[in-house]
C-alpha cells in the first residue's frame, strides 16, 4: 500500500469487469485523461493491492485494485486554527472551529480537521473518535493509534459519553425549561438538510436555558441521540432556530468563502470513563459564542 501524502489516502479503485482495456494504463488515461499517469508509475505512485509498482505495460486485470494519489481541488482555506486542548499517546482532543469539516468529504478535503491534524502531528493513524458538523465548533476527539481506535469509537456508538453543547437561539417567554424534545429525525442521502416525520421517535434532547437576552438566550443541550442535526431540528421546532443557521427552519446557501456568520453552536464538553485507564475525563472548550 501507498503511504499517506500530506494527510490524506491514496484512493482506490476496483478495475471493472467487461472493460476494453489491455493495460491498467490504458484505462486509466481514459477514465481520468486530467492526471499524468506516465509520471506517476515512473515514480511508483501507482501499485496494486499487494503494493507492486504498476507500469504502463502493466495489464489490464478485471477485479484488481489499482492505489494511487490525486491532487485534491482547490479548496477556499478556512481562516481559523485548531486549538489543542490534550494530548497524549493515544488521544487527541481538539477545539475545531466554525467552518472545518471533521473528515474529507465531498467538496472538503484538505480543509478538514483529520487532513490538517494529520499533517500537523505526522500521523497517518489519527482517526476521529467521532465527529461534529463542519457548522458546529468545540470539542473534538481524535485516537493516534489503531489500537486505541475501537475502545473510543465504542465510547461514542454505545451512547457512553455525556456531550454537552450550548447554543445562542431564539427566545419564547411562553416554552418552560428544562424540557427534554423527543421526535423521529430522518434525513435522506444527498439531501442537505434532515426533517422530522410521525412515528416512534429516535431522537431525544434535553434542554435547559442558561439567560436571556432580549429577543436571544443561551441554552445548555444534552442530546441523547446523535441524529443528523438533532440539536438544530430540535430548537427550530420549537420554533427558536440557532442563530445564523442556514439550514433551519428555511434552507440558504451560503457562499464557501463568507466566514462572517458562523452558526452559534458549540459542542462545551464531554464526560467519559476511560476505555484505556478507567478513569473519569472531562474535556471543555475554550471557544465562546457570540453574546
């Protein structure tokens, strides 16, 4: 296998059955005319899946796996740092920003908190325990190891860590809190936004209001649930959307390069015993949100 080059995976591709092709180089000059593949397999950035160099004589195999990098698009930088928050052999936990996506995905690539902090640290292993919205900012953790991978994944997928987040969202005198919204979240693949729809609920929120101020207050969220948006749905059903939330309740599209409203969501803090260690941890956020 190819190593990792400037935080990111080299890509993969399955070689299709019932091609014209007689070599691998062939093939791919056709499907991604835009690369030089000549240059590539010169320099033996193009192996198989036992990471045998590929060459323009190589030939065309149906079913084999063919690795290799490509130049990721131009991406408008996202202007603002991750804050370190702990570190130690195994664990990273961070304060990513408004703005920065967790993982690579679709139009985001290098401008992702896994890409930035790969490269940052050196390590091709660092691998999100779980992720937050590229909307939401706050903390975020990280494994460095393959072993430590599972154990704090599991923390997350078994519901065992209490999340706190807070937000800046509309106020109504007339809604009593704390109260806890329960209701079924769906969100369908490749539509942007999710919605709620009648049925057994799968999402559940607790609520508290912290202070008001004027026609705003700041409120304190536990979600039980990790559904997409839960938190976002949740307020805006009750009729008190997130401040700059583009999503909810009316969909606006924003342009990739205005970074001047950032959505007033923050993940605070988040409470776990210890895969590894047994002990207690608790991680809070140093970023605060628009007063």
């Amino acid at each position: 296998m190819l190593p990792f080059r400037d935080g990111l995976a080299p890509l993969r591709l399955l070689l299709p059955h019932g091609d014209s092709a007689t070599t691998i180089a062939e093939y791919l000059e056709r499907e991604m005319p835009d690369d030089d593949w000549q240059r590539a397999m010169a320099a033996a950035e193009v192996v198989d899946e036992k990471s045998r160099p590929i060459s323009v004589e190589s030939r065309y195999r149906p079913g084999s796996q063919v690795y290799f990098y490509r130049v990721p698009a131009q991406e408008v930088p996202v202007p603002f740092e991750i804050g370190i928050l702990y570190e130690d052999d195994d664990l990273l936990v961070v304060d990513k920003p408004h703005f920065l996506a967790t993982i690579p995905r679709g139009r985001h690539v290098t401008e992702t908190a896994t890409v930035r902090l790969r490269k940052q640290f050196d390590c091709p292993d660092l691998t999100p325990a779980h992720r937050l919205d590229r909307a939401t900012a706050g903390v975020l953790l990280f494994t460095k190891t393959k072993p430590a991978r599972r154990p704090y994944q599991e923390l997350f997928s078994s519901r065992s860590v209490t999340k706190e987040y807070e937000a800046i969202a509309g106020f109504d005198a007339a809604l009593e809190f704390p109260c806890i919204v329960r209701s079924r979240i769906r969100k369908e693949h490749g539509v942007m936004t999710a919605y709620e729809e009648p049925g057994e609920p799968n999402s559940e929120t607790r609520i508290e209001l912290i202070d008001a101020f004027g026609d705003l207050a700041r409120y304190r969220l536990f979600p039980r649930t990790g559904k997409t948006h839960q938190l976002r749905i949740h307020l805006s059903a009750l009729d008190i959307a997130i401040k700059n939330d583009p999503y909810y309740p009316v969909f606006t599209s924003v342009p990739a390069e205005d970074f001047t409203r950032p959505l007033q969501l923050l993940a605070r803090a988040v409470d776990f015993t210890d895969p590894l260690t047994g002990g207690p941890r608790r991680f809070e956020s140093a970023r605060a949100l628009e007063s």
